[in-house]
C-alpha cells in the first residue's frame, strides 16, 4: 500500500481514485502523514473485502434458508437479483458491532 501511495504522491492522476484524492485533499495540504494515508489505506481494502465476503455469506445463508426465495431468484435472476442484494443488505449488516437494521 505504501507504493501505491508513493505512485499516486509522485503522480496523483486524474483525481477519481479514493488514494489521489486523499493525496491532493488531505496529505498534501498537511492534515494527515504519508503513514496515516498508508494505514487508512490498508483499512478500506481490508474493510471492503471483508464486508463484501461477510454478505455474500449471509446471502447465501438466507437463500439455502428460505428455499422459495431461492428458486423464485433462479427463475427470474436478471430482474430479481439487484433487489434481492439490496433487501440482503438491508436485512442483514456486516458487522456485529453496527446499527440493527
């Protein structure tokens, strides 16, 4: 992560990315140090694998638990599919330590 960093410090690019932005926002206007960066960095690629693994697991928990729902997103998966991720992510949070929803 420390490279990326450096590349994006050296040449920040176009500015769309997450890192670059934090780079011109943050790190260059001295509100935060190369290794908070770093750190913050490594935390949003940590936290977003692990929150995305976590609800692929419980949709597929909730889907072998309620077999009906299961075939009736087989049967229509194009047209069901984007809801059925929204209402899996809404049922259920990543984190034992968030907000019930």
């Amino acid at each position: 992560m420390g490279h990326l960093v450096d590349s994006r410090i050296a040449s920040p690019g176009d500015g769309r990315d997450v890192i670059t932005r934090a780079v011109v926002t943050h790190l260059k206007e001295g509100r935060i140090t190369r290794d908070q960066l770093v750190a913050h960095a490594f935390l949003l690629l940590v936290a977003g694998n692990a929150t995305v693994a976590s609800m692929i697991n419980l949709g597929l928990y909730e889907l072998m638990t309620h077999p009906d729902q299961m075939e009736a997103l087989r049967s229509d998966i194009d047209g069901l599919m984007p809801g059925a991720v929204e209402e899996i992510c809404r049922y259920h949070t990543a984190s034992g330590l968030a907000l019930r929803r």
